[in-house]
C-alpha cells in the first residue's frame, strides 16, 4: 500500500500547487510514481525534478535516481522503492526557490 512518505509527498504536492513554484508540485507527485516504478516513470522524474530544482542538471538528477534505485529497489517487490529513501530529494525540491517560467 501507499506508506507514511508517499503520503508526504502528495501532502507536499497539494501543498506545492498553490505555491509561486509551479513545477514543484509535479515533481513531489513523480517521485511518488518513481517509487512504484522506477524503469517506466525514470525520464518523466528527471523532467520535473529538474523544473523545480533548476540548479541541478538532469545528468545530476539521473544519477541520483540511479544510485537510489540500485542501492534501495527491492526485487521482491518488481523493483519498487520505498518512498522514505527519496524523502532527502523532496526536501530539496520544496526548499527550493528556483523560479522556472511557465
């Protein structure tokens, strides 16, 4: 089921949308799918975690995830990954100040 993190993040999301950073609450909602799926919802997460953070390269971004869904993707459970290991990327996301145009 849906746990304590992915709630956060979709608590963050709602949160997020009425915020002045518009891409902020698309990125917390495609953690949450990255989590489920880590192969198919890869490039669309880089996307918009690169819209929101703004000062990180979707090179960096790519790694990050990688590195997470190496060292945290159980394969008892098709490769997801528990949300609270992504709980350090969603705080840069909402701390984040970067205003990216619409």
């Amino acid at each position: 089921g849906i746990g304590l993190y992915a709630m956060r993040f979709m608590v963050n999301a709602l949160i997020a949308a009425d915020d002045e950073h518009p891409y902020k609450s698309s990125a917390e909602l495609s953690l949450i799918m990255f989590c489920f799926d880590p192969e198919g919802q890869l490039e669309t997460t880089i996307s918009n975690v690169a819209l929101a953070l703004g000062n990180k390269t979707e090179a960096g971004i790519r790694q990050e995830l990688l590195d997470k869904k190496a060292k945290f993707a159980m394969a008892n459970e098709h490769g997801r990954i528990p949300c609270k290991e992504l709980h350090d990327l969603s705080h840069k996301i909402m701390t984040s100040e970067y205003h990216a145009s619409r």
